[in-house]
C-alpha cells in the first residue's frame, strides 16, 4: 500500500531548557519525559510538529487500529504428508489349543441285494395301517465305539411288485441304540406303485460310553390293501463322530 501521509500520534520527548545562574552564562540540558511524569491528554497533535511521525514508527497493532483495518484470515494449508505407520504392539500370549468339532465322518447304508438287481434295500412286512402291533425289519445294524455322535439317516420305501390295486400305506422308520428307541417314529408318505418311493428322514445325537454300541436302523410297512404284504426298504446313514 503507497503511503501518502504520516499520522499523527504518540508522545515525543520535548526539550527543556534550564537556566543555571552564573556569571559565564547559562547551559542548556535536555531531558525525555516518560507516560508517568506526563498527564492524561498532555501531549497531542497539537504539540507535535507535522509530519513528525508516521506509520513506519507504529506498531502492526496500532497501523490496523488507525486505518480501520483488520487482519484478514489466511487460507487453510495443504493437508500434511501421512504419518509413518506405528510400532506394531506386541504379539498376544498362545491361546489353549482347541478340539476338533468334527473327529471323523462316514457312511452307512443297506447292503446290495441280488434279488433286487443289487439295489439296497430289503423286504419289508405288511402291517394293519392303524394297527399298533408292528413287526419292524433291520434296513440296517452297525457298532459304534465310544464317543459324542450324529446320526443322519433317510430311508425310503418301495413297492417294485404292485399288488394290483394302488391302496393306502406308508413306511415307518424307527431307531435303537442297544435295543432302546432312540426316535420316536418317523412316517413316509403314500408309497406310489412301481419304482417310485416314498422317504422319511431322521437325526439323533447322543452318547456311547466305554463298552461301544449297537445301532439298528428299521422299517415298517403300513397298508391298507387286504392283499399287499410287503414293501422294498432301505436305509442310508451319515455317521459323525464329535469332539
């Protein structure tokens, strides 16, 4: 900014004269006064000479104050460089090793039957349809050794010689674990006539203590026909050893 004109403003020292009486003349001294020694409005433009202060002997403070201005705000920087990344901590204590969920999987099923092109399944005894007084047939009987285990099993139904009329009947899956029930009984629905099947699925788990145990997979056959006695059935098991 050009500056065309000083402002005039502050306190300047002036210049006493004191006379000291001798016979040789008179000397004269000079002496600053300070804000103390000078009285609230003592000194102002009036007293100083024009021209005699101006901006360059002004405080930043003082210059803003007397032209009206103020500091204008700066533009915010540029974003800093990205900190180099930290120390890594330290490594946590080794965890307590874990268990295996699954100790080991496998699969049994009905063994292939030569009376019925090797397929797997085996004949199955008719009885009433409401009747309660069922006469269950082994689809499938394995051991187990001791251990935590899951059982998966389906099995399905079958009447590959029709008995000549298509009559209501259903097959019943049941399940023993040492000759006690381990499911209550699980149904199929209506077996169709020929090749066609009717399954029932069931999951138990359960415990085998140190003597092992026997597992028996059974089916029923449930008909209302006065002539069918029997039905095809097998069972598949999936077998899964828990830890």
């Amino acid at each position: 900014m050009k500056r065309t004109s000083k402002v005039v403003i502050g306190v300047v020292a002036a210049a006493s004269i004191v006379a000291v009486g001798t016979s040789s003349g008179a000397v004269a001294a000079a002496k600053r006064f300070t804000n103390d020694q000078l009285g609230s409005g003592a000194v102002d433009a009036r007293v100083l000479a024009s021209n005699s202060v101006g901006l360059s002997e002004l405080s930043p403070a003082a210059e803003e104050a007397l032209s009206g201005r103020t500091g204008a705000t700066g533009a915010t920087g540029p974003v800093g460089p990205q900190g180099a990344p930290g120390t890594p901590g330290p490594v946590g204590p080794q965890g307590v090793a874990g268990t295996d969920a699954i100790l080991d999987i496998y699969d049994e099923a009905t063994a292939a039957n030569p009376t019925f092109s090797n397929l797997p399944v085996v004949m199955v005894g008719s009885s009433p349809l409401d009747g309660t007084a069922d006469v269950p047939t082994t689809l499938l009987a394995f051991h187990l050794d001791e251990g935590s285990y899951r059982l998966d099993v389906a099995t399905q139904f079958f009447h590959f010689v029709p008995a000549g009329t298509d009559y209501e009947d259903y097959g019943v899956l049941t399940m023993t674990v040492d000759g006690e029930a381990k499911s209550a009984p699980v149904w199929t629905g209506n077996i169709p006539r020929a090749n066609n099947g009717a399954q029932a699925t069931a999951w138990q788990h359960f415990e085998v203590d140190a003597d092992g145990a026997d597992v028996v997979i059974q089916g029923t056959l449930r008909s209302a026909s006065p002539v069918a006695t029997h039905a095809e059935a097998g069972a598949y098991v999936t077998v899964t050893k828990l830890g």
